[in-house]
C-alpha cells in the first residue's frame, strides 16, 4: 500500500512498528498519531481507522478559530481529544 497524504505507511522488517501515521499541520501546530496493524487488526483496517480520524481532524480544523494566524486553544484541545481517545 502506498502513502497517501497526510498518512505514512510504516512497514519495515526489522522494526516493531507495522502501520500507518497520521501527521497534520494547520496554524503552526502539528497533530500526529499512531495506527499499528496490531491494534486495528490488519494494514486496511488500520487505514481505514485512520482516514476516519484524519477526516473528523479536518472537520474540526476548518471550523476552528485562529488567533494571529495560529489555531486557538480550544481548536487544539479538542484535536488533542479526539486523538487521545483512541
């Protein structure tokens, strides 16, 4: 499976991580997380789970606010809870 943007696909031999990451950038602030194939049980399942979340992201990144060009931090909050409820 080939990367697409915003999700890297991680799958090395040697390394104990198998899966795909999700990193964003908006407004000077980077989000980034995880999805081992473990845990979703399998490369599409663990792709779809994470084109999931990068949708709900941008969602919330669209509607959120800026401040001096930065995302405010209730736009980063809510981002950041989302992701750590995985």
């Amino acid at each position: 499976m080939k990367s697409r943007k915003n999700l890297t696909r991680f799958t090395y031999e040697s390394a104990a991580f198998e899966g795909w990451r999700l990193c964003i950038s908006r407004g000077g602030t980077t989000f980034t997380k995880y999805f081992p194939d473990k845990k979703y049980g399998g490369a599409r399942k663990s792709l779809t789970a994470s084109e999931k979340v990068l949708v709900e992201i941008k969602l919330i990144l669209e509607g959120g606010r800026r401040i001096n060009g930065k995302l405010s931090p209730a736009t980063i909050r809510k981002v950041g809870a989302l992701l750590s409820k995985l």
